[in-house]
C-alpha cells in the first residue's frame, strides 16, 4: 500500500495497535441512530429538557387499564414479577431503557390485538411505550415506567409477494432476520446497517448501504397500517386519503400511531451465491485522521454514484484515565456484476493508507452485512447519541470535520478520569475515573440522488435539498453497571453538540439524536408535520402520554 504523510489531530499513543476484536467491537456497537405555541421554529442548539406535561395519568389509572387488558387478551398481558416480564422489560440494547418497570406489558400478536390495547390506554389516560426491536439509543423512547408497555416479540413475520415485488414486514422483525428470510428469493429490504436493529428505524428515516440508490430505508415504504392513538386501524399510502400521514410517518418517529404492518419494496440484492458487492471495515491507527478527514469530506461533498455507500468513524477508547483512539471506515459498493471492480479513484484515498487491519473483499449482500456484526455488541451497557449534520462544500469543504473532530478531542478529555482529581461536596461523580468507557464521531455520506428517490417515492417529512451532505452521529457508550449519567458527562456532551450545529437547511438525522435535541425543526417539511400531527391526534395525546421526539 501506498503510504501517506499525516498529521495526528488527537495525542498518538505508543499503545494505539490494539487487537482487532475490540476495534470491531466499536465498529459494531457504532453503526448498530418541544412544544411550540408559534410558528417560528426554535434553534437547533437549544435543548428542551422538559416535557410537555408529566406524562401519564396516575398509578390507579394504569393498574386500571392493566386490569381491563388482562380480561381482554389473557396472556398477552404480562406483570410482575413473573420470569416472562422480567426478561421482556429488560430486554433493550440500551440499559438506560432496561431499567424501566412498567406496570403491564401487552404482547400483541396482531393489529387487533394493539387496537384494544390502544383504546385502554386512550381510555384511562396511561403514559406508554412502544418497542420494535428495542435498539434505541434515545432512553425513555421505548420504555415507561409505571404505564404500558406494547412489545412485538409475537409480531415478527417477513413475506415476499412475487408478484407485486413487495416484501410486508410485521414491527418486531430485525434486519437480519428479514434479510436471511428474504435470501432464497435474491431479493432485500433497506434496513440498518447491522441485523440486530428493528423495524422502528423506518420512523426515522433510516440509512442503508443501498441508500444512494433507493433513499433513506423508510422511502422504500409502499402502505403502511397504522392504529392510531384511539385505536382505529387505518392503512396510509402515498395514494389514499391518508397520505399525509404517509409522509408524516417516513420520519415522525413515534408520534404518529403504531405502525403494525409494513408493506416495502423488494431489493433485487441476488442470493449468498451471487457475490455482486465488493466492502468491509479499515481500521487505522490515529495518525490517519487529518488525512480520513479530508478523504472523507472529498467523498461526501463530491461522490455522486448511487452503488456507493460510506460510514467514517473516529473512536476513543478509555481505559484507566488513558485515551486509545481508532479509526474505521466502511463501505459496500454493488457492482453489477462479479466481475466487475471498484470504479478507479473511487475509495483510493482510504485504501491506500496504512492500516491495521481490513475487512474488504467481494461478497453477498446478506454476507456484507453479516460481517459487519450482529449489533448487539454493548447490550446491557448506558447509550448515549447526539447528531450534527454537514451541508457539502461549506467553506472549503473540510474545515468543519477537522473543527469537530478536534472538538470530540477536547470532549474526551474533559470526561476522561484524572488520578489527582478531588470530588466536589455533594458531587454525582468521581472524577478520578473515567466518565465513559468509549465514545466516537461518525460521518456518513448523503448523497443528492437519495434525496431525489425519496421525492419521486411520495416525499418525506425530513424533505433535505437536492444535494449532497453529511449526517454526524456522536455516540457514547457508558462503563458497565453505570444507571446515570453523570453532571460532568452531561455538561461535556451538551458543549459538544452546541460547538457542531447542523448547517442551515440540513436535516439532523432522529435515530442518531440526544433526545433533547430539536430535530423535527430542521426538517424540510416541519410545517407540514405539526399541521398532520395536530389532524390526527387532536388532543395531543401522544405528546402528552409517550416519550420521544420534541417539536410538534
């Protein structure tokens, strides 16, 4: 390989080669994501830590609704302390949603069965929760204490209809199941990018290494069944009465109804046998980054080929009050055909650095991904997100990943542990140690013909310009058995964030986000999406009864 002078942007350690099974485990655990009275949309710096109101009715209520609901539908209703409750409420990636014990858990097994969980809840006027694939990094988006917890353990079905070239997922299906559901007939889903995560990344938007040519995973969406906050069953389309809704949902995350059926388009990806992608992982000591910065900023702002994908992480580890930092890039390119290679220059800039190890080489679709990890490395341990986003060309085109970047570095030290540090009186830390185990930046590549797949699909609500940008993702994963997040970590986190703002006029990515963070007022269509929201949940119901997304 060709070798490439550099500059180190963050101080080199003499112990930066480490093995390669934990720098693939923060690759896996990586790519596994306001109530406004007027009509000026807020900064996307500030944060609103409130809620609207207290969530939820009282305890009373929810042992009320829990009561009717076990007379309704037996045992698909579970409560403690039974083995099965247990286990399902606990069953999260992130610890911070699986220290949560709600007061019942329905396990619907069809849309029936949501629907008079739905009305009970509407009823009584109980907080709850819905979980997919439970794989969110935003605490409290798919858990709730002490209300109602919808979980889709027994709703996880995937066919493909020949036919219309359609594959109809139910909610508690992962990627990868799908994905090796799917394989016999040479046809995918746009998904995650790891076969851990669920379906609810669709309500996000969702990013896939196919994106660059069919647009984020959600615009892959043919209809979709909703049961909405008082329990009717509708199914919305770019083509029926409710297609405002359509759009409302290809980004609305959970304030729009519980989707309990997904009807997609088809993938034509080939079978394990058909090796048409050629990708994997780099990894890469820290005196790449000035120059993965700069290979990365060329791609996003200049790479317009819709077979190409990229994913740029720069990671710190901590380990005894010392930073480890690792780069990783990924990338799946199809090609179309097993003969055919990279286009010339393409990812020349990152694979002619030196690296410490590579994944690259041509495989299957369902074989790519599956090299990239399962996602639930991590599981059981705090997850914290935060999202900027980066429009192409802005200034020289590199200056912002290298301010960033050299603001993530300024951020790790100020969380990492000290020796000499003394604790303040009434302190929630101890400084000495370190106040994360591992935390990263990531730039992925959003490129302009995504874009305009999703307008020639019926539109979404995140609506980005017809042009290429970059979405950042900042991800801290706590040490284990840690329950809260510390004022030092919080305080850090939040200067971060507020030093990398989106540019004007580009979306923030939801499942990436700090749930404090407004993102539905970067979104092109924000308008439009409080206008549908207050059409279908005139009483604010879900706002005031569920965790999630700010802004409407």
């Amino acid at each position: 390989m060709a070798s490439t002078s550099t500059t180190s942007l963050l101080p080199y350690s003499p112990q930066r080669v480490v093995c390669l099974s934990w720098l693939t485990l923060v690759f896996f655990v990586l790519v596994s994501s306001i109530d406004l009275a007027s009509g000026t949309p807020p900064s996307v710096l500030d944060f609103e830590t409130r809620q609207e109101s207290t969530l939820g009715g009282s305890s009373h209520s929810a042992s009320r609704a829990c009561t009717q609901l076990q007379s309704q539908l037996g045992t698909l209703v579970l409560t403690s302390p039974s083995p099965e409750y247990r286990n399902v409420s606990s069953n999260s990636w992130n610890r911070f949603n699986a220290l949560s014990s709600p007061t019942c858990i329905v396990l619907p097994r069809s849309s029936a069965d949501v629907q008079v969980a739905m009305r009970a809840i509407f009823r009584h006027e109980v907080k709850y929760a819905v979980r997919s694939g439970g794989h969110s990094g935003m605490s409290g988006w798919s858990s709730v204490e002490g209300g109602i917890l919808i979980s889709f353990e027994h709703m996880a079905s995937v066919s493909y209809n020949e036919a219309k070239d359609t594959v109809t997922l139910q909610p508690g299906t992962r990627w990868g199941e799908a994905l090796t559901a799917l394989e016999p007939f040479g046809v995918g889903v746009l998904g995650g990018r790891l076969g851990h995560i669920g379906t609810g990344l669709l309500l996000g938007g969702g990013l896939s290494f196919l994106s660059g040519a069919h647009g984020f995973s959600v615009d892959s969406l043919v209809e979709a069944d909703v049961v909405l906050v008082n329990g009717d069953l509708i199914t919305a389309s770019a083509t029926n009465q409710y297609n405002d809704l359509f759009r409302a949902l290809k980004g609305g995350a959970n304030r729009f109804g519980i989707v309990t059926r997904y009807e997609v388009r088809a993938i034509h990806v080939g079978t394990t046998a058909d090796k048409n992608f050629i990708g994997g992982a780099i990894f890469y000591d820290n005196s790449t980054s000035e120059a993965l910065l700069k290979a990365t900023a060329k791609f996003i702002n200049n790479v317009n080929d819709p077979r190409a994908s990229l994913l740029s992480v720069f990671s710190i580890s901590f380990a005894n009050n010392t930073l480890f930092p690792v780069n990783i890039v990924t990338f799946v390119y199809n090609t179309s055909s097993p003969s055919e290679n990279l286009p010339p220059g393409l990812y020349d800039d990152f694979l002619n650095l030196p690296n410490l190890g590579s994944s690259v080489g041509r495989s299957s679709y369902l074989d790519a991904i599956n090299s990239l990890g399962t996602g639930t490395e991590g599981t059981g341990q705090g997850q914290l997100f935060g999202a900027s986003a980066f429009a192409s060309g802005e200034g020289d085109g590199y200056a912002r990943y290298e301010d960033a970047y050299r603001k993530f570095g300024q951020y790790a030290e100020a969380v990492r542990g000290r020796p000499d540090a003394t604790s303040s009186e009434g302190s929630d830390d101890d400084p000495t140690k370190d106040g994360v185990e591992y935390g990263l930046i990531a730039f992925t590549s959003v490129q302009k013909n995504q874009v305009q797949i999703g307008r020639n699909r019926g539109g979404n609500v995140i609506d980005p310009p017809l042009k290429n940008y970059g979405l950042v993702q900042f991800h801290n994963q706590m040490p284990p058995n840690v329950d809260k997040v510390s004022t030092r970590v919080q305080n850090a986190r939040r200067e971060f964030l507020g030093q990398i703002p989106p540019s004007p006029g580009i979306p923030l990515y939801i499942n990436e986000c700090d749930k404090e963070q407004i993102v539905f007022a970067t979104y092109g269509r924000y308008e439009e999406l409080r206008r549908t929201y207050r059409k279908y949940d005139p009483t604010r119901f879900n706002v005031r009864n569920t965790d999630g997304p700010i802004g409407l």
